[in-house]
C-alpha cells in the first residue's frame, strides 16, 4: 500500500478535522483520525483516491486564505460560513470530507487486523465507543432485555470449496454470469439448475463470515464499491454498492419489502402497477405476487421478531402510533405501522437474526439468508473472485447455444 496524501494534504487534512472538532471533546487525536483517512483510502486507492485527492484541493481553496496557518477557532468559524453556503461545488465536496473525516473518527479500533473475537477484546476499552456510549456485541447484556446468544451459525453461506482459484478453474464453462450479487446469483442459480455448468465471475473478495470483524472501516473498504465511498457523477449522492461474492446481499439488511403490498402499502399512496402500465409496461397483478411468493418461500422470509434490536423496534412503532394518535395530518393517520419481513434465520430457531448491527459491514455470525449464495448447485455453479486474471479467457468457452423453446432441462440434483 502506497501513501495516498503527500505532506501538505495530510497537514490540510489535520487542520480540517481540528476545525470540525472545535468545542467538541476528542478522545482521539486528530493525527489518529488523519491516520484512519489515509489508512481507508489506502485500502480503497484507484480512481477513488485521486477524486479525494481533489477534493482536498477544492477544499483547501474554498477555504483560502492560509486555512493551516490559522487558530482553530477562524478555521472552525471559516468552515462553518462555507458549509452554509453549500450551492457551490468545492463545498459540496467539503461537506463529504466532513463526512468521511466523522466517520474516521467514530470508525476507531484498535489492534489494526485481528480476528473478530480478538478485535473485539482488544476494543473492550475503545475510547471512542465510551465517548458514545456504544457496546461491542460481545460485551452486551443480552438477557435484559432477553434476546438471542450471539454465536456462529453454519450452513447458511457459499463453501469455501465453491470459490475458484486460477488452480481449479475448469477450461469451459456452458455460461458466465458477471457479478455475484442479488441479480448475478439468482441467474447463475437458475441456469444451473437447468443443467448448465455455470461460473460466476466477481470483481470482489470472497468473505465468509469468520472473516469478517467489527472493524467497520476495513469492512466497509474491503466489500463495498469505491471503499463505501461511490458517488452519482455529478457527486451529489453517495451510493453504497457491494464488491465482493454475494455483492449487496452481502452487506444489505435482509428487509424484504413488496411493490405494491397490500395492507402494507400507504393507502394514498399512487398505484405503482397502474402507473407501470400506463408507460408502457404492464405488469400481471396475480403473476407478480406469485412471484414474490414463490422467492419468499424459497428463502424462507419471515418477519422480523419484536425483539429486533433490543427492543427498540417496539419503541418506534409504539411511538410512530402516538405520534399519528396526535397527528392532525390525514397521511400521517392513515400510515402503515407493521413489522417488514427479514431474510435472515427462521424466527425462532437459533439462526433467527440476532441483531447485532452489523448488517451493513456484512453478518459476522452466518446468520444472512441469501440463500441463493449458498451450494445449492455446488456441482454446477462455481463463483471466481477477484476476477480480475487473464482467465476465463472468452476464446475458450463452448459456445452452447442458450436453452430453445424445445429444451428440457437436465437436473443437477440440487
Ligand atoms: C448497504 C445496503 C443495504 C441494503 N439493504 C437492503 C435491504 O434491507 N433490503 C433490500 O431489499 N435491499 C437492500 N439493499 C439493496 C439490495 O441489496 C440490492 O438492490 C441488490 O443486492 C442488487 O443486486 P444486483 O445483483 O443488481 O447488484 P449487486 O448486489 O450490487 O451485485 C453486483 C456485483 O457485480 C460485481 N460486478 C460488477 N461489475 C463487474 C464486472 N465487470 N466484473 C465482475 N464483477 C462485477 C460487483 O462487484 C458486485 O458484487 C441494500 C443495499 C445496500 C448497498
């Protein structure tokens, strides 16, 4: 790993993050949050790196003149009147470097990249996690109130025997799908039950559980697109997207929300169906529900227990009911309050979400549910990761024609 700053952007950086932290009690020093943001886009580097690398230099000149050489307080002041003024570029990009420079803050850990049960010991005490008031999930109270052990579940992911090297990645595959995520899989599934024998290519890492830790910061670089950092091409919005085997899937919640759900749907809420078909793509009510019932069957979704995070589930909808109770607003009466479906374990059993929080840096405990992530084909679909070998080489591939309305499907025995 290169230095991504050189000494000035480091020093900008540090006088930055003093500003933001004026008034405000640090419990680590602003060198080791610069340490963090470089350390994060270290790990991110590419493209990524060079549009921070300009965005510090926009920055440093929306606050022009001598922004390092100044007392904290006109620096905290100076960063405070531009922020205001967000509608020009370079503050924009200081706006996202506020974020990323908290995030690094609040992203501390200590002991760089021990194992989850160690890193978890080694950050019993992390000063940041005090400040906060924050628990790691091994050190919660997790009899009051009751909720689930928190501990390994196995069987709920890819084996590792299903991840190719360059060793045992065969000559010819009958198709390839690009991608691993929700979309990828499901296809690459498909097509493999058919018969066919499948690689799935993936940009990404291959994380399986035990891999991943409470360090959300090396998490989120090592699994997300642009280190969690992607923006729209005009920068306006950050959009969060998985890079590694499972994509999305792997870090996302597990919420399963339908289209057009009844009794779950906000009642004023337009008919997305109807608005579908009047630009020209109408969509069978009956068949689309089908649909859903089908996938949700076959994952095993099921609503999220009232237990889910402690409890706090409860409270908010307890107080979203009280709220709308009060509300003089029509919309807000007649809004929906209910429990979303979850594709984690079965409630109930001992794979049932434990609701440690983590969701997002991907499930420490195997307890993600994506099934289609897992060997269900393990004979005919394989995945290759970090993809990015002159191999598969497309000269190579069979050729198969792709299934005729004539074709029936060989099984694969899955
Ligand atoms: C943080 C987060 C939380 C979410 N929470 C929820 C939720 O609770 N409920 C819900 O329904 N949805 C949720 N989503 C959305 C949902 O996960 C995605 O919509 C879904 O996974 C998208 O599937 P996909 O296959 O289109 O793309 P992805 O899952 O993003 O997969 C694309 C994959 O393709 C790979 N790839 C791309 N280009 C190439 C290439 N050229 N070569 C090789 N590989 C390549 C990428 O590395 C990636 O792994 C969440 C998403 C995120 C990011």
């Amino acid at each position: 790993m290169t230095a991504p700053f050189d000494d000035g952007q480091l020093e900008f950086l540090k006088a930055l993050t003093e500003a933001l932290f004026h008034g405000v009690d640090m419990v680590i020093s602003a060198d080791e949050v610069v340490g963090n943001v470089a350390d994060l886009f270290g790990r991110v580097g590419g493209t990524k790196l060079d549009e921070l690398r300009t965005a510090l230099e926009l920055t440093e000149i929306a606050l022009a003149p001598a922004f390092v050489e100044l007392d904290v307080e006109t620096r905290a002041n100076r960063v405070r009147n531009r922020l205001q003024n967000s509608g020009w570029d370079p503050f924009q990009d200081m706006a996202r470097l506020r974020g990323i420079i908290y995030a690094c803050y609040y992203g501390y850990w200590e002991g760089g990249d021990l194992p989850r049960e160690a890193g978890q010991v080694a950050n019993k005490a992390n000063p940041v996690h005090r400040q906060i008031g924050f628990t790691l999930p091994k050190y919660r109270d997790r009899i009051d109130p009751p909720d689930l052990e928190i501990k390994d579940v196995t069987g709920r992911e890819i084996h590792p025997g299903h991840i190719l090297t360059d060793a045992t990645l065969a000559d010819e595959y009958d198709v390839v799908v690009v991608g691993s995520g929700a979309g990828g899989a499901v296809a690459a599934h498909n097509v493999a039950a058919q018969g066919y024998k499948v690689l799935i290519v993936e940009a990404g890492p291959f994380y399986p559980s035990h891999r991943i830790t409470h360090h959300e910061l090396e998490m989120i670089a090592a699994l997300y697109k642009h280190g969690g950092v992607q923006t729209t091409t005009n920068s306006d919005f950050v959009i969060f997207q998985g890079r590694c085997v499972g994509g999305s899937s792997t870090v996302n919640n597990g919420i399963c929300l339908r289209v057009n759900e009844d009794g779950r749907t906000h009642p004023d809420a337009p008919d997305v169906l109807a608005k579908w078909a009047s630009i020209g793509a109408p969509i069978d009510a009956a068949a689309f529900h089908a649909s859903y019932d089908a996938v949700q069957a076959r994952l095993g979704i099921a609503r999220a227990e009232p237990r889910s995070g402690r409890h706090n589930g409860t409270h908010l909808t307890e107080g979203w009911k009280a709220h709308a109770a009060a509300s003089t607003d029509p919309r807000e009466k007649r809004a929906v309050t209910d429990w979303f479906d979850k594709n984690f374990g079965p409630p109930g059993t001992p794979s049932a979400c434990a609701y440690c929080g983590y969701c997002n840096s991907g499930c420490p405990y195997g307890r993600s549910g994506w099934a289609w992530r897992r060997p269900i084909c393990p004979r005919r679909a394989a995945t290759m990761a970090r993809a990015s070998s002159p191999k598969p080489r497309p000269s190579r591939f069979c050729g198969r024609r792709p299934p005729t309305a004539n074709w029936r499907p060989r099984r694969c025995g899955w």
